[in-house]
C-alpha cells in the first residue's frame, strides 16, 4: 500500500525542512565567524563550609566586596571586575581578609579567626572555609 500524499503538502514539508536546515546553518555560521573573544570563566558562586554562628549571606557579600561576584570572570591568572583587573592570589588575600571581617548582625563581633578561599579556575566556583573562635572574641 502506498501512502498518498498530496503534492502542496510535501511542497509545504520540503519549505519546513530547507528552512530548518538553513537556520541552523546561518546559526553555525554566524558563531563560528564571530571575533569576539571568550572573556574567561565566570564566576559562578560562593561556598562557605564551617560557619555555625555568622549567616552565610554576610559572608557572601564580603568575599563578593572582595572581587569575586556576579559579572567578574577569571581570565588565565587575572579576576576582571567591572571596576578593575588584579591578580588572582591578591584577590584570594583579599578574599580571606574580607571574611575575617564578618560579623554577627546586629553586633560588631568578629569571630571568624581564619579564612581558606579556594577558587576553582575550570568552573568559577569560589570556596571559603572559616573557623570561627569565641574565645579571643572581646566583648564590650
């Protein structure tokens, strides 16, 4: 048994099928003759491992004071920010030096003693680890 098909229905599917096929080529096209260049690796999110007492948000946004926030990007050994280019390792100094200085809302205590940040190069993924003390907390 043959399958009949009228001739305006496959004109109309051959129209589908060139117009498919010819987007997905200019789409190619297009991307592959760019000159753009890549900016690097994104920076794709924070981590805080070992905080009981000091929230995670107020930790976050002083390693994000630090450089390492949404819209800045590693680029070889350079974190890019809207602001400025630095060096990598300062960044993570200065990253680890922003999380000593958290505190507890609504109080000025500091208990974060010592800071880890370690930032993955392949993902953007930014990692902090914290040790929080109480006992070289001064509390007036």
């Amino acid at each position: 048994m043959l399958i009949q098909v009228r001739r305006d229905t496959l004109l109309i599917l051959l129209v589908a099928y060139i117009l498919i096929v010819s987007g997905r080529f200019m789409t190619y096209l297009s991307y592959a003759s760019s000159t753009a260049e890549p900016e690097g690796v994104p920076i794709s999110g924070i981590i805080v491992k070992g905080n009981d007492i000091v929230p995670i948000e107020s930790i976050r946004t002083n390693i994000a004071a630090a450089g390492f926030r949404q819209g800045s990007y590693i680029k070889g050994d350079i974190l890019v920010t809207s602001k400025r280019s630095i060096p990598l390792d300062e960044a993570i100094s200065n990253a680890e030096k922003f999380a000593k200085l958290s505190t507890i809302p609504g109080t000025s205590l500091t208990p974060i003693v010592a800071a880890d940040v370690k930032v993955d190069k392949k993902t953007g993924i930014v990692t902090v680890n914290v040790i929080e003390d109480f006992s070289v907390v001064k509390v007036r």
